[in-house]
C-alpha cells in the first residue's frame, strides 16, 4: 500500500491496481494440484432511448453500444471493445462475484463510502454493484452511467442509471461525494481528461476509487515463458489495446495522472487474479477458479473486437487461436496472473 498525505478538504483517491508490482506478495503454487433509466437534459451529451442508443452495432455475432459510433475506421464503435448482449452481461454479474471473493466481500475500499450521500458508478454495466450499494446504503443517491442501455428495470428508490458517454464534457450541475470506476482500463483515450473531470465533479474532501487489472500477464516464477500461447495471446491484446489507442497498461500510470490532476491521500492495493487452481494458498485458489470461469469463460467476448479492429485478425482466424489459449489458461502448471 503506497499513503500519500491528504491535506485538509482535497479531494482523494484510492485506487485498487497499478503500481508497485514488485511489491507484491508471490503467489504459491499448489503441489497437489422501477425503471431507472435516465436521460440527462443535454441532449449534446447523452442520448435519449428513443434513439438508435438501442440499435446496438452487431460485430462477428456479438452486439456492441451504439452511442458514439464512428469515430474510428469503418465507423466501429471504437470507445469499448466489449460486447453488451446477454452472454456479456451474465460475465459482468460474474465478475461482480469475481471482485467480492478477492476483496474478501468488501465491495469497496474509500473510506468513508458508506456515509456518501451521492454516488456515481462510471462504466456501470449490468448496474450490479450501484443496486448493491443502493440497497445497503438507502440513504444516498448512487447515479449509474453507461454507454449502454442494458440495467435492469426495477431497481431500489435510491438508484438511477444515465445513458452517456464520459469522455464527453461531463454536465451533472451537483457534484458526487464518491465516484467508483471498475474495469474502465482500455475505455478512454485520455485518462487525463477522465481524471481531471472526475476532480471537478467531487465534493471537498471526495474520493475517487478506481479498480483496474493491467496488462501484460505475469509470473512469479518464470512458468509464464513457458506457455508460447498465453503469453502471446497477452502481448496480443495489449498491442491491439495500443493501436486502437485505448492501452490495456494504462493503470500503471494511475497513480502519477491522478496526483498531477490534484488527488492527494493517494493509496494503492495491489492484489493478483490467478489464472486457474495453481496457487496453494486456499483462498488464492478460489480466486484462480473464478478468474478460469470469468476470463476464461469470456475469451472471445474480451478477444473479438480488440483483435479484428486492432490487429485485423478474421473471426475465424481467432476462434482457432483462443483454443491454444484456453487450454493454456486451464493448465496448472503455469503459474500465471493479471496484476491488479
């Protein structure tokens, strides 16, 4: 954990990610083996649900949003690379799950969170963790934001969900006392300007909690270079990643962005998502089984649009690839892990 003074009345952050990785404790094999939706009023801003926000864009038998298309080659909806259909959302619940079991059940680290009052989820999703806090904090007002229209109907008073795109000038006019970012890593082109908004739109004193995974994969002992196929499925992504501008490294310079952005008390945690069973430890081990089932169940979800928009690989071409991969992801002998 790095602690960086706060001096009175700054905002904070605390980000769970990137950062001294070298710091990190290894990991031991195991030898045994109501409707919510909402449209803000500017309309330059966020779209309403009448519009094509809905007409999802359709890529190698997936769906992706459609608010922003266009901006890259072949108008692809370069801004998130996942999909948002039925299969990626039950990921996305999973994953919620996924973070509960490596926090040990903690849903987030801020301190002081429970007593915000407003809350801004960024990159909501499924809006499985903003209806959790809502549910267990009835007193503030936890705001969802998506690119996607994809939350659910009937939610608690307490929470709502806006359709928009955050890499826009923000227009909420009430600032937040927490704003919580889980897996955005690859979603701005500028990190910078997410930073120095999410600065803006604290109150006094407000924190900034970001939770990120970083690419490339790593391990401890070397077995990584072992597994031509894993390796380079992770080299992979993180250079298509970098040609569509959005790196997959890019947590690794949290920390700096947010202080030259003006966060003070800056604190980061480090934890490790193992690839399988490997590791010895019981809880470890847990975590790897649920790591196998979310990334490994979710291959070509993550894959497909970063390596056909990226790296110009075909469907095909990708699907015969992730096979390698995946036998790779399930092998225990590869002692392998995403920093997070």
């Amino acid at each position: 954990m790095i602690n960086v003074a706060t001096p009175p009345y700054k905002p904070g952050v605390l980000r769970d990610g990137a950062g001294e990785l070298g710091k990190l404790a290894a990991l031991l094999p195991d030898s045994d083996e109501d409707s919510a939706v909402a449209v803000n009023d500017d309309l330059l801003s966020v779209a309403s649900l009448t519009s094509s926000v809905r007409d999802f864009v359709v890529e190698n038998g997936r769906t992706y949003h459609s608010l922003s298309v266009g901006r890259g080659a072949n108008r692809n909806p370069t801004e998130y690379i996942l999909p948002n259909d039925e299969e990626e959302k039950d990921r996305l619940d999973m994953q919620n799950h996924h973070f509960l079991v490596t926090f040990g059940g903690k849903m987030h680290f801020a301190p002081g969170a429970e007593y915000a009052q407003r809350v801004l989820d960024v990159g909501t999703g499924t809006g499985i963790w903003a209806i959790d806090f809502a549910d267990a904090h009835p007193s503030a007002e936890v705001v969802g934001v998506d690119l996607s229209p994809i939350q659910p109907f009937y939610v608690p008073p307490n929470c709502s969900f806006e359709i928009d795109d955050l890499e826009k000038d923000w227009t909420w006019t009430r600032p937040f006392d927490y704003i919580f970012s889980r897996m955005m890593v690859g979603s701005f082109a500028d990190f910078s300007r997410f930073a120095d908004q999410a600065y803006q739109h604290l109150v006094p004193g407000g924190y900034l909690e970001l939770i990120d995974c970083i690419f490339p994969m790593a391990s401890d002992d070397g077995t990584l270079d072992t597994s031509p196929a894993l390796k380079e499925f992770s080299d992979l992504l993180l250079q298509a990643s970098i040609n569509l501008g959005r790196p997959l490294d890019a947590a690794k310079n949290h920390r700096e962005t947010l202080i030259d952005a003006g966060f003070t008390n800056v604190n980061v945690l480090n934890f490790k998502w193992p690839t399988n069973r490997w590791p010895k430890d019981r809880k470890d081990k847990l975590v790897g089984l649920w790591t196998l089932a979310n990334i490994g169940g979710g291959l070509e979800g993550l894959s497909l649009a970063l390596m056909t928009r990226g790296l110009g690989w075909e469907k095909n071409q990708i699907l015969a690839y992730l096979t390698s991969v995946r036998k790779d992801l399930h092998d225990p002998k590869i002692h392998a892990y995403w920093p997070m």
